[in-house]
C-alpha cells in the first residue's frame, strides 16, 4: 500500500504504536483503519467488507455495533457518568451487576471486585493469592503456576503468569515467583498411540512433580483457562482438569480460573468452568462480559477467599487495592444490560444450537492439504496448519504459512487470528448461518490461495 501525506493511514503511523504490531512493517503498510460494522461483518475506509472470525479480540459478542447498549450508556451518563467505589461509596448499577454475576456462577461465589481489562482482574487475582496465603498464617506459598501458551494478559505480573516467550523477551520477564507447567496440547504433544485420558494423566503427573520439587508449602495458586486462547484456542484434552484439580486440591494451591474469553456462552455453557467441569476459587471475566462496548471486568471471588480478606482487613484497615474506574456506573449499566440481553436471546441455547453449523463450515475443509487437525466447541475452533496432519509434521517455519494465510484471508474479507501455524475462529456470538457460510467460503479461497503459493 502506498501511504499517502497527511492521510489517516499517514497520520496513524506519524502518532500511535500499535500493541502486538509488526512496528517496522507498519511504517510501510500503515494501518487498516475500521469505520462501521453491520452484524459480524465490519468495513474499512475503503468500503471493503470483512467477516470478522474473531470477534475483534474473542470480545464483541454482539457485533461492533448495538444501539440498546448507546441508549443505556447515554442515560447512565447523564444520572451519574462516574463516581468511585473507594471509601465505602457505591452505585446502582454496579450493585445490581455484581448480584446478577453471582447469581450466574459456575460455583457458589460469594464477592466481586471490579476493574477495567482481564489483564487487571487477574493481577488482582494475583495479588489475593499472596494475601490469602498471609492472612492464613502461610506467607511462603508465594509460587503460582499457570501453563506454557496460557495467556492472562499484558501487565508485568499477568504477563509473567502468562506463558508465552514471545512477549517476556526483552522485557525482562518473567518475575520470580511464576511458574509454566506442560501446554496440554493433545494433538501437538500426546506421544503415538497415547489416548487422551492418558496424555492428561501425564499433564497432571508433571505439574504434581513441579509442585513437589518447589515444594508445596512455597505455592499459593494455579491459573487455567477453560479453553486456551491466545495459545491458539486449545481445548483441554479428556479428564485434563478433573486430573489438574485434584493434585491443586492435594497441595492446597487455589485454583483461578480465566473466563476472559471463555465466559458468557463462549464454549456452549455460560461459563468455560461449567462446560469443563471446573470447580474455582476465584473467577475472572471481562471482554463479552459488557460485549466489549465498555472496559470491565470482574473477578469473582468464593467465601473461603473473602474471609480471609476479612479478617486481614480487620487487622490492616481498609483493603489496599483498587482502581479509579472500578465499578463505573457507565461499564456496569451496560454490562448488566448485555447480560440482559442475553438472557432474552438465550445466548447459551443459541450458541449450542448454532455450533454444529459452525463446525461443520469449517470442518468441511478438513481434508485441505493444508489442514491437519480441526477442533472446537460451542463457538471456538482452533485449526492447525500441517504437513501432514496424520504424521503430524508441521511446515517449515521459513515457508509462513500462516503469515500467506493471513494475507491471503485479508485479501478475501476475513480477518483471521493466526497464532503459530495454527488458526483460530471465535466470532461474534450473534454470527447467522449465512454469515458462516460466508466465513468458510472466504476461508476457503484464502485457503486454496495459500496451497498454490506453496505446494
Ligand atoms: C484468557 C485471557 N485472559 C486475560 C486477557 C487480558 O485481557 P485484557 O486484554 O482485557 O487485559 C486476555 C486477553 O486476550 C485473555 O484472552
């Protein structure tokens, strides 16, 4: 693309730095600047539509666009557009979100904190751990493990949880106290004949090993999330997390679990922890918690965990945490009515009962001979990129399969999300069959694009 003077295109590279953006390559192809959207479908300046197969970041539930929402944000605005929730001050609507989420929990929770990121839920999950382990009486379970290619997000101590290489290097992380136990992989990793059940078992053995040669006094807490996300949306392998909680319960290490994308009907059940059978002490959820129209997240919390921190609080005054716009009345209002929205489209029943059309678009392109493996629940898929899908052998890294892919998906009106060699589908909640049909045509053809570039 030529980038032409004092054009937004220009204008763009001339003042932002874009998050995970390729900086030098930006500088020569500028930016894809998004204007409208229509269902799940968005368009850029140039006029040209693209199915978005993402949900933007497995966010806009609702699509990109959804009056209601604007109409209870304005109303909000104008009653009360922001007070905090520091010093025991409080607000409607931010009180009736926290009952609804309660009353929709996996597991009996018994609190809420809120925030503006699941990058911050979970640095606040975080920092519970220590506290809880404190107000105990242990200080030393400090440690917290969570999984190579988890994602927990962006901040120094989420990113340090997290388990992706690419975005410690040069930063300087990961701190300390986080660990990364096996990436419950099953196709990647499982060894020839190896079932599921016992490829699990070997997950679960590892981490138990881990903990054991820390030792189990020094970890406080695990993180997992239900599917896998940004480690290219894998799916826990059978009885994974019946075998992971069982060796947390063992060794008393709390158990979070990261609904940042799996929450809110994402895997065919309101939650991930329902779908995969998760049994956490704390939860948290943001992105389709307000259908990506405002910043917020909540991070649940269960009675074993709130009276510790009662009982801290007790001893040290006020609980010291927070943020400015935690529980803002804007983000909750809407918040709470996307949860209201929701319920009146049963966005579960509507999520299982589209999920068969979904997977059968794209697993109708299994035997492209860039296809080794599709899997996927609800409205997730991930699909790997293979040689040989049968001998599992992947491409050569020098090939970029998944980078031709990704320019060729573009070229068709899908925005795709690649991580690795492997695909990853999550759209909008609200996707019609048509538009998945339009999805897997365009697939298709970026597909076949790839296939002719390389075979
Ligand atoms: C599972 C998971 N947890 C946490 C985060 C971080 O959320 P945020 O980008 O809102 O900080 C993400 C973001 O993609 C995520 O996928």
């Amino acid at each position: 693309m030529t980038v032409i003077p004092n054009s937004i295109h220009a204008r763009d590279i001339a003042s932002i730095v874009h998050p995970q953006t390729n900086l030098a390559k930006h500088r020569e192809v500028g930016p894809v600047v998004i204007t409208h959207s229509e269902g799940a479908r968005i368009f850029d300046d140039g006029g040209k539509d693209y199915i978005e197969s993402v949900a933007g970041l497995w966010c806009a539930s609702l699509g990109f666009g959804v009056e209601r929402l604007a109409k209870v944000a304005y109303e909000q605005m104008r009653t009360l557009g922001y007070y905090h929730t520091y010093r025991h001050r409080s607000n409607q609507p931010n009180v009736d979100l926290a009952e609804k989420l309660l009353s929709i929990a996996p597991v009996p929770m018994s609190k809420v904190l809120f925030q503006c990121s699941g990058s911050e839920a979970n640095d606040t999950a975080i920092k519970l751990i220590w506290y809880y382990h404190n107000a105990i009486g242990k200080p030393e379970k400090r440690k917290i493990i969570a999984r190579n290619m988890g994602y927990h997000g962006s901040t120094a101590a989420t990113v340090s949880l997290s388990g992706k290489a690419d975005m410690h290097a040069d930063f300087g992380l990961p701190f300390a106290p986080f660990l990364h136990t096996e990436f419950p992989h099953y196709y990647r990793r499982h060894e020839d004949g190896e079932s599921e059940e016992a490829f699990s078992t070997r997950m679960a053995d590892a981490l138990e090993i881990m903990i054991l040669e820390e030792g189990p006094e020094t970890v406080g807490g695990f993180f997992a999330e239900p599917v896998m996300g940004a480690g290219g949306a894998v799916l826990p392998p059978a009885t994974y997390f019946e075998k992971i909680q069982a060796v947390l319960k063992k060794y008393e290490v709390l158990f979070i679990a990261d609904e940042v994308i799996c929450g809110f009907g994402r895997t065919g059940e309101m939650w991930g922890s329902r779908t995969y059978g998760l049994e956490p002490d704390m939860i948290s959820s943001a992105k389709a918690l307000s259908a990506a129209m405002q910043p917020i997240s909540a991070l649940m919390i269960n009675e074993k965990v709130y009276q510790a921190m009662l009982q801290q609080s007790a001893k040290l005054g006020p609980f010291a945490h927070g943020y400015t716009y935690a529980g803002h009345p804007v983000a909750s209002a809407v918040a709470l009515e996307v949860i209201k929205i929701y319920e009146e489209m049963d966005v579960v029943g509507r999520v299982k009962s589209i999920s068969p059309t979904f997977m059968g678009a794209l697993e109708q392109h299994g035997d492209h001979p860039l296809i080794g493996d599709i899997r996927g629940a609800g409205l997730i898929c991930g699909i790997e990129l293979m040689r040989d899908g049968v001998a599992r052998v992947p491409f050569d890294t020098g090939l970029k399969v998944a980078e031709r892919f990704q320019e060729n998906a573009l070229k068709h009106g899908l925005i795709p999300r690649t991580v690795g060699d492997r695909l990853v589908f999550a759209p909008p909640l609200i996707i019609t069959e048509s538009e998945i049909a339009e999805m897997s045509d365009r697939f298709g053809r970026a597909l076949d694009d790839t296939w002719a570039e390389i075979r």
